[in-house]
C-alpha cells in the first residue's frame, strides 16, 4: 500500500503554506502558482498571512499517493493541530532558518511524539540573507536528538530541496498498519463544513475497509444514522470518486443541514447492523472529545435593530466553525446580545471580521472572561431548584473537573458517560456532590458575595521560550499575573523555556502583547487548559445612586480589587450623564464599600436675577434649591444610557 499521510508542524510565518504549495506544483497537483497561497483560501488568512482552518490535499508522486493536512500554526487553532495529528502517521517539523524554534512550534511537536508520529525536520528560508542554518539545526538536535544530517534545508520560494521532502517522506513515514478484525467500515471525523451546495461534508480518515455512495453508515457517539450521496478526496478542491479506501483521506457528502448533527472526532461504521444501544462504542476509533471553549465575550450589534441579522449571521458562522458557541441573552441594562464561546483572543477577533467581512454586520465584543465554577451556599437558588446547575455541568464537561479536585472516595465511582445514567442509584449520590455548584460564563451571571462558599478559575499550563537576557523581564510580568514556576529547561546557551502555571482569566487579555513589548518581539508564549483551583477571587459590585448594577459586576483577585474598582467609578463619573441631583457612584465586596465617586448635579442660577446687596434673598433661594434638590434624589431615578454599559465592558 503506498500511501503517505503527514502535516506539516511550523509557527506563524515559517513558510508553512508556501512550502506545500510547492509540492502541489512539483506533484503536478496545480500549475505553477504565481500569487496568494492555495490552501489559504480565506482573505483573512492571506491579509494576515495565517492559517485559520485546516486543509487537506492529495498528491501523487512516483506511484506514492501523499495525504497532506495543512494546519493552522497559532495555539488558538491547537484544536484544528490536534485533529490533523490524529489523522496522519508523519509530520514535517518546519522552522525558519532565520528564527529559532518558537514555544507554540514545541507544544505542537510534544504532541506529535506523544502520538508515535515520525518527525521530519525541515529548515525553510534558507535563501534570506539572515538565515542561519546550522545554528538552527543544533536547536534541533538537541530538542529531539535528530541527527544533523537529516534535517533537510530547503527554500520555499526558490523550490531548493522541496522534491527532496517528498522523497523523505516516502522513505521514512511508515505504511498506515491495517488491522482487519471485524468485516466493519471504519472511519475517523476529523473535521466537517457546510458547502451551500452539498450541505454538511465530513472530512475523514478510513481506518478499515472502505466507503462508497449510497452506504447507510452510523456515526458512534451522536448516535445519528446517515446514507452517504458522494465521497471523494480532494484536489485540493473537492474530487468525487467511487470509493474511498482503507487509510486514504477524503471526505462524504451527509446530506445532514446542520453540522451539529455530524460531530468532530465521532466515528463512522457502516457494513454493521444499528442497535439502538451503546453496543457500538467498542468499535469507535480512541480519541473522542468535544470542543470547550475557554473564553467567552458578549457580542451586541451596533445597530439594534440588526439583532435578527446578527442572530442569523452567527448560526451560519458556527455551521463552517464548529468551535464557535454562542446562547442568546437579555438584561434590562444591556438589552438583547449574545454570550459567544471561543479557544482564545485570535479565534475571537477572527469572528468578529468574519462577521464584519463575509455578514455586513458591525458588532462591539466584550471584555472576554473565562468559565468560573461556584460553590454556593444558598441551595435554594432557582438553578439549583431546577437542575439546571447539573446540566449546564454535564454539557460543559465541567463535572469532571469537581469530581477530581475534590477526590472523595464516591468520586472513584463516576460515569464515563454520566450525562446518560444521572439518574441510577449509585449515581445519586455524584448528583448530590454537584448540587451546590454553578457554571459561571459571565460576571453578570456570578451570584451574591454572601452566598458564595467557594470560587475555582481555570489554570493554563504556559511555556514561554525567550532569550536569558529578558529573564527579569519574563519574571516581574509573571508575577503581576499570579504565577507558579514549575520549572525551566535550556535549548541553547542563550535561550531558555520556563514552564509556568497562569490563571486564564488573567493571561487571555493583554499578557502575550505585554510579554512581546518586554522582550521586544523575542519571545514566544504557548498556553493549554490543565485543570481548576480554588482561588482568592471575590465578586465587585457596582452601586449607581443606591442601586445594584449587575451588568457592571465583576470577579477579580483581592489584591487587585481596590486598584481596578478605583479605575471603574472614575470612568463611569465620566460616562454617565449629569441629572438634577447628586448622584454617588459606589464600588464594593458585599456590604463593604472600597471605592466612590459623586457626580454633581446640573444647577441652574436662580440668583442670577437677585440685584444688588439682597443678601437674604439669596440664601433663601439657594436653601429652597437645595431642598428641592435633597427630595428629588430621594424619589428621583438614575438614567442610565445603554452606550455607557457597552462602554464600559467592551473591549478597548
């Protein structure tokens, strides 16, 4: 069998893309391509110069058919990475001569042993001027003891050495092993889309046997039933075929509407009879997961009245981005808007230009916060009432997370499917354990002060390689965000990885951009999801002339609480317009105020018209003023524009 799938692992700007539009043009696969790269078919990936979504190619080269998966190279995209590993058997490890190896570029290739890949170093640009290929290649060695001479140096825009690639890769990435246990067409979904005109199309990798048009196929885990109208590879354009064989790449067409019926990572068996039981799990590929995303921003149309046309415009998008996740919400303060789930700030602003560019909708994004879990002390909350605590922690998978930190021994007993048999007997008791807690995706969602026992926020694992010379640079940054060194590695005598743990809710917004500054654009971050802790994290309130604004809420770490609540009544004194009476502005931790400001009333003169040394008559006049002020505070209501709400949590 002479197949060959592999990826292509490299950082942004490696040359990643250029590189594999060579070897389309030297298999013969395209022309020679002149401008824009071919697998970047976004406008926003070739303005940008990234890779956003993952593509597959077939190629073919002395009698080898080579599958390539381009893949994304930001560590917002991981998810799109990890997808492509799980569907190859060699990767091409790509650095740029000119550069170093970056942290995002090492996660991606732990992953890649981990899964028993064979690893093919590859230096590109070796043409620049500043290119440095045996500095490189020492790095390279010494991170995965791969000899020098196999690593391959090459240049993608001369085409120097890409045809050597293709032979290397036919001699050291191994055949796909066929295991023919069972008479069942196995497959792996590895990714799906929606095309206007064959609706939902499932990328996948068939492990055993094969597929063909017109089979009634069952997809393991959405527990759905399919018969497939078209399958074929891609060219890189779809390529209808007759069958799809054992290890080939390709894709089917479901003919399902919508992608949340054709989930990531499901298995595909035909050639089996359905059952309506979990007797089909013991044929599924390992590997399965759901996506989770990490951050969460609320997004408001700036027109209202385009509420519908952004409500629509984000169905479409999450059917091409299964990672994008998004609930409709109400409040009195903010009105209609949408809280939107994303893997990290890239993914988010990649939305909202989608949103802008391909749906002619402007929109206004949040400051993004992550996912809080709650205990709480009032059990007589209306989630608690209705369960709807529990289900929010089973869809979020988040039940997992309690059920480890807290390592009862009952929580030895769990449910790898929990969601299904929540109900048995011994289960009850799990259900019991969960009854206090809270999924928390907003600040506006976080209960009272008074009533919250426990506060856990979500870790990141972050890797940061830079040069030693920014070590108290790296160090004094980490520090304002609450770090935790575990441990530091050296790639070479100028250049170290430190290993730190980092609260998400603190590294999401501004800290990669603060860590380039520092280091002048030297270093490089890489950040995954580990677990949750209990944190010292308190909910702030904002009170506006007496009353609570819930929208304004917020859950920031004690220490930081004064500094930023300071900064948030003084601009809403700004923000807010002036009334009739005084208005207090009032920040604070449950009863306890830390922070005030007062807006002064709108005043008119009314001795304007006193003449003369009529002292009396004056101070009559201020004293009825003041008077009539002191009672319309008293019955007098605040009016609070919508604007200063968007402003005051959208993201600068």
């Amino acid at each position: 069998m002479n197949i060959r799938n592999f990826c292509i692992i490299a950082h942004i700007d490696h040359g990643k893309s250029t590189l594999a539009d060579r070897m389309l043009e030297i298999t013969w696969t395209l022309r020679k391509v002149e401008h824009g790269q071919v697998l970047d078919r976004m406008d926003l990936e070739q303005e940008r110069w990234i890779t956003i979504k993952l593509t597959p190619v077939r190629m073919q080269r002395k009698w080898y058919e080579f599958n390539l998966i381009d893949t994304p190279g930001h560590v917002d995209f991981q998810y799109e990475v990890s997808r492509s590993l799980a569907a190859v058997e060699g990767a091409i490890l790509l650095v740029d001569a000119s550069q170093w190896i970056q942290a995002q570029t090492l996660s991606v290739l732990y992953q890649a042993v981990e899964q028993w890949l064979e690893i093919i170093p590859v230096l590109n640009k070796i043409d620049l001027p500043a290119a440095d290929p045996e500095r490189v290649a020492k790095e390279i060695e010494h991170i995965i003891w791969i000899h020098r001479d196999d690593i391959i140096c090459v240049s993608g825009k001369t085409w120097e050495n890409v045809d050597k690639v293709l032979d290397y890769i036919i001699e050291k990435v191994p055949e796909p092993k066929i295991k023919k246990e069972a008479q069942i067409n196995t497959a792996l979904i590895f990714d799906c889309v929606y095309d206007s005109y064959k609706w939902v199309v499932a990328y996948i990798k068939v492990v055993e046997w094969q597929f063909k048009t017109g089979d009634v196929v069952y997809l393991v885990h959405s527990k759905n039933k399919l018969t497939i109208t078209e399958v074929g590879h891609f060219d890189p354009e779809y390529s209808s075929d007759k069958v799809i064989k054992e290890w080939q790449i390709g894709y089917i067409v479901t003919w399902e509407k919508t992608v949340r019926n054709v989930e990531i990572w499901d298995t595909i068996l035909g050639g089996i009879k359905y059952t309506q039981g979990d007797e089909l799990k013991k044929y599924a590929v390992p590997g399965f997961r759901k996506i989770k995303p990490y951050v969460y921003a609320g997004v408001y149309p700036i027109d209202t009245n385009d509420y519908n046309k952004l409500k629509e415009s984000l169905d479409k998008l999450s059917i091409n981005d299964s990672a994008v996740e998004y609930e409709m919400e109400d409040s009195k303060a903010l009105g209609f808007w949408f809280r939107c789930g994303f893997l990290g700030m890239l993914h988010m602003d990649i939305i909202k230009e989608r949103l802008s560019r391909e749906y002619n909708v402007e929109t206004i994004f949040t400051i993004p916060t992550v996912v809080y879990l709650i205990k709480t002390k009032n059990l007589s909350l209306d989630q608690i009432k209705s369960g709807q605590n529990i289900q929010n922690l089973l869809k979020s998978w988040l039940y997992k997370q309690i059920l480890n930190n807290l390592q009862s021994a009952i929580c030895n007993l769990q449910s790898d499917d929990l969601e299904n048999d929540i109900d048995t007997e011994w289960n009850q008791a799990l259900k019991d354990i969960l009854k206090p807690w809270l999924v928390v995706k907003s600040w506006a969602d976080m209960v009272e002060q008074g009533v919250i026992d426990e506060i856990w926020e979500p870790i990141a694992n972050v890797e940061i390689v830079g040069p030693e010379g920014y070590a108290g640079n790296i160090m004094q940054l980490c520090q304002e965000y609450r770090w935790k060194l575990v441990k530091m590695d050296s790639i070479d005598a100028t250049r170290l990885v430190r290993h730190y743990e980092l609260p998400m809710g603190e590294i999401i917004i501004d800290f990669y951009d603060r860590l380039k500054s520092l280091t002048k654009w030297y270093a490089t971050m890489n950040y995954e999801f580990r677990g949750y802790q209990e944190a010292d994290l308190t909910k702030l309130d904002i009170w506006v002339n007496g009353e609570k604004i819930e929208a304004l809420s917020r859950v920031v770490h004690q220490d930081k609480a004064y500094t930023l609540w300071r900064t948030v009544v003084e601009k809403l004194k700004d923000l807010i317009p002036k009334h009739l009476f005084i208005i207090p502005i009032q920040a604070g931790i449950g009863a306890k105020i830390i922070a005030r400001e007062t807006i002064s009333a709108m005043r008119k003169d009314v001795i304007a018209k006193c003449y003369g040394w009529d002292v009396t008559r004056k101070r009559k006049l201020l004293k009825k003023q003041k008077e009539g002020k002191k009672r319309m505070k008293s019955i007098g209501s605040v009016d609070v524009p919508s604007d200063v709400f968007i402003k005051m949590v959208a993201r600068n």
